[in-house]
C-alpha cells in the first residue's frame, strides 16, 4: 500500500512537472527546467495529487466540490511550502504579489483555479489509467523501484537544499559589495562636489584600490553563476528575504557595477 501510494507520488510529482515546463514554456517561449529539484519532478504536485486523491474520494462524483476542495487544498499546499522554505533558506522562491487577489503573494486566485481544474483532470481522467498502470507492476519491481526513487529524492533534494543556501550567500556576499562601493563612492562625491574636477588628476589612490577591490570581487560572480542559472530560470521572481532584493535585479547592479 505504501509503495503505491509512493509510487503515485513519484508520477504526479513528474507530471506536475511537465505541466510546469509547458505553461511557462507556452509563456515565455522557450523551455525552462521548472521545479526546486534538479531532476524532473516536482513534488508539490506529488503531494497535492495525494491529498486531493485521499481526501476527496468519497466525493469523487461531485465534480464542484472536488474543484473547490482541491483548489483549496493545493493552494495550502502552496502556501505551507513558500513559507518553510522561506524560513530554512531565507529565500522567497515564488512571488504572486503581482496578482490580483493574493495571501501574502504565496498563493493567488489563477493559481488556484488552475489548481481546481487539475484536480478535477486528474479524479475523472487521469488518475483511473495511472492506477491501472501501477497496478500492473510486479510488486518486487515496484518494491525496487520505490527504493530507488525514495534514495533517488532524498539525494536530489539534500543537493537542491544546499545549491540554494549556496546561491543565498553568493548573492548576500555580493549585495553587501555592491553597497559598500556605493556608499564609498556617495561619500566621496559628497566631499567633492564642490571641487570634483580640480581635484580630478588627485583621485585617492586609496580609494582606487577600495574600488578596484570590490569590482574584483563582484567579477567573479560571473564565475560562480553558471550552477545556479537553471535556479534563477526557474524561479524568475526569487527574492533575498533578508533584503527584499530580487536576485534578477541584483544582477543587472551587478552589471552596471562592472561599467564604472
């Protein structure tokens, strides 16, 4: 019973996946490895398929009810998860604020419809043919399996935790940079502005290296940003939740940072 219910797992977790890829590929025109593991799955959906699946079978004929229970339930699904992963990583993967009727831009109303209609795919048509199909698997192939994947995501999502907490302090490391060459260059030109272009040819040296410094520094983002570039297109709109800096736009500073 525990590795069916296991293996159901395992394959909405991979078709929440492929319905991830789609949509956003649909959207923004080009494909994009959705989800916070590496490998294909997605087990949000996973876990949102389960719920609705155990929860709602002793109304699986009433189609409304099973929409609204399972647009409520994946969308606390949602929020649950935004918010524990906000607290381990202090990151704010996903933002809806943007949307209209949001709670916390954790969850939003077209997620949840989209939630309800998926729910209601999956009870009438889905579920019957994947049920039939894991049926079908000899119970010492599906028993095997089951250890495989259960090892294969408890891999996957220690590395995942740990490219994240990874990313989280890159990005922390380089904002403060970024700050203190601001501030630096403020003050400067504070005491300055009066008399920038007389005392132009006598730029502090020490400045120069302060600055040179920390552009230094900055540079060699751009040699550490490759393993997390399937994170950043992933998640477009993750955000520092100890500055409330979204890292997308920190790259662009980044950028602008290495012009002066």
């Amino acid at each position: 019973m525990i590795e069916t219910i296991f293996a159901y797992f395992v394959v909405y977790s991979f078709l929440g996946w492929v319905c991830e890829c789609v949509y956003c590929a649909v959207l923004d025109r080009h494909f994009v490895n959705r989800g916070f593991l590496n490998g294909p799955f997605c087990p949000i959906y996973g876990c949102g398929a389960l719920a609705v699946l155990i929860l709602l079978a002793p109304v699986s004929n009433h189609l409304v009810f099973i929409f609204l229970s399972g647009a409520i339930c994946a969308s606390i699904i949602e929020y649950i998860t935004s918010y524990f992963l906000e607290k381990l990583l202090n990151l704010k993967l996903w933002d809806y604020s943007h949307h209209k009727l949001n709670v916390n831009g954790r969850v939003c109303l077209k997620n949840s419809t989209l939630f309800g209609i998926l729910s209601v795919l999956l009870v009438t048509f889905i579920h019957p043919g994947i049920s039939q199909l894991i049926g079908d698997i000899p119970e010492k192939w599906l028993h095997n399996l089951t250890i495989c994947f259960f090892i294969y995501f408890i891999i996957d999502t220690l590395t995942s935790i740990h490219m994240f907490i990874r990313l989280k302090t890159k990005f922390e490391e380089i904002y403060t940079l970024l700050e203190e060459k601001r501030a630096l260059l403020e003050s400067y030109r504070e005491n300055l502005q009066h008399e920038w272009d007389e005392k132009r040819a006598g730029y502090s040296e020490e400045l120069k290296a302060r600055i040179e410094r920390i552009k230094k520094e900055i540079s060699k983002f751009h040699h550490y940003k490759f393993p997390y570039n399937r994170i950043l297109k992933a998640f477009p709109r993750i955000k520092s939740s100890k500055n409330q800096l979204r890292l997308h736009t920190l790259i662009e500073r980044i950028k602008e940072s290495n012009k002066n």
